[in-house]
C-alpha cells in the first residue's frame, strides 16, 4: 500500500542503492545496525515532507504526558522536528541531529525562546534511535534515548508552562527549515500518564500489538507507520503533506 509521494517502506537501516519502485512506494533493504525498531517498515520523508494529523494541543509541564518515537536521520546537519505544527508561530519540539551542540529543544513560538534543552548520549543519529520525551506533570520534563534517561544542559530553563499544538509528524512549516528528514516509525503520545523509565525500555521494541493493557492506558494515538499512516489506537490516521 503506498504512503504517499516521497514515503516508503523499510526494513530496517541504512538503505542502499538497490530498491524496487511501484506507485509511489519505494522498498529499500539495508544493513540493520545493532538498534532498530520492531517494525517491519517505516515512513521516509524528504525535506519538505511529512505526516499530517489532526490537530491536538498538550500541555506540557504542568500536566502528565508522553511523546515516543523511533528515528533514522538522514538529513545530516540540520534540524529536525518529530512533532511540530505548520504554523512557524506554534510550538514545537526540535531535535538537532548531527550539530555541533546536539540535544532536544521545547520550543515555545521561536527559535530564541528555548525552554529545555538535554545532552544527547549518542549524537550520531545518522542511524537507528529511539527517544521518549516525557512531561511528569509537575514542570518537569524527561527525555530518554534508547531507553537512557539524558542529562539537562546547565543554563536551561524547564520550569515554564508550555501548550504543545501538533498537527504534523516530521515536517514544520514550509519554509521553516526544521522539517525532519530520514525514517520514522512507532510513533506515540499519551495525555495523562507520565511513562517511567521501565515502560519506556518495554516499549522500546513493541508495536502496537505487543504492547500491554498498562502501557495502552491514557494513550491518545500510535501510529507503526509500517504500512500506512493511520492511527492505531485512536482515529487520528494521517495523510502525506
């Protein structure tokens, strides 16, 4: 089933030079690398592309919720945006991949107001990562990398209320220049629960179908992204921007 112009299906790596193409879809097979998702597949999205979704408002800091997401980056040295919103104005998470001062920045409305801001304890992202970025309701927020809990950078602020308007999956504003560019899949939030660090290791390498009862609670939507872009748990199915 094709994902839409610029989408495709994965199997686990770096792609290689060989694929096979049919309407729109591209099947690449590459080296697996020593982490990688459960999926069998993933969605790829160039520079200018992503997912789009219906629109939700978080609020992160003063309420428990939780983002998850496995990554591939191909993009290089720039910016990219797992969850973001079309409008430059809105808030936005941003993950600097491959920068000479990596980590993850909450955004609130521009780039000069940066609210957290963690060490990444493998900047290489060029390859397979999961991340977790966890608001525990009481202003603070967490973020684990394959399943590590990241160390905030000194200087940073975490202490401010922040609303999280998302509408998009890899992708901000056009023009914008912080558009994700590589793979992604098991893609999930959650509003009302705070997930532990325990969770966040046992769902690491679940699909939907694997996960427990417990780790489904408060959950809004999962997307596996191996097939298609819809939602598994919830009714929010995306569609290629």
């Amino acid at each position: 089933m094709p994902l839409g112009l610029g989408s495709s299906l994965i199997k686990g790596g770096m792609p290689v030079a060989s694929h096979v193409t049919s309407n729109l879809k591209m099947l690449h097979r590459y080296n697996a690398g020593s982490v990688v998702p459960v999926s069998d597949g993933a969605a790829y999205m160039a520079t200018t592309e992503g997912i789009s979704i219906t629109e939700k408002t978080y609020s992160v800091h003063d309420t428990a919720c939780s983002f998850a997401w496995w990554q591939y980056d191909t993009g290089g040295n720039t910016y990219g945006t797992p969850f973001a919103h079309t409008s430059t104005n809105q808030y936005q998470f941003i993950m600097l991949p491959n920068n000479t001062t990596p980590g993850m920045i909450l955004i609130e409305g521009d780039e000069d107001n940066n609210h957290a801001k963690f060490d990444l304890n493998d900047d290489d992202l060029a390859k397979w990562h999961h991340f977790v970025l966890v608001s525990v309701g009481d202003t603070t927020i967490k973020v684990y990398q394959n399943g590590a809990l990241l160390s905030m950078t000194s200087g940073q602020s975490n202490d401010v209320t922040v609303n999280l308007t998302v509408n998009q999956i890899g992708r901000r504003g056009a023009g914008a220049g912080s558009s994700f560019e590589g793979y992604m899949c098991n893609v999930a939030t959650w509003e009302g629960t705070a997930l532990t660090q325990a969770q966040v290791k046992s769902i690491m390498f679940k699909n939907y179908a694997g996960l427990t009862s417990t780790e489904k609670e408060n959950m809004v939507s999962w997307w596996n992204l191996s097939e298609n872009f819809n939602d598994s748990h919830g009714s929010n199915n995306g569609s290629a921007a």
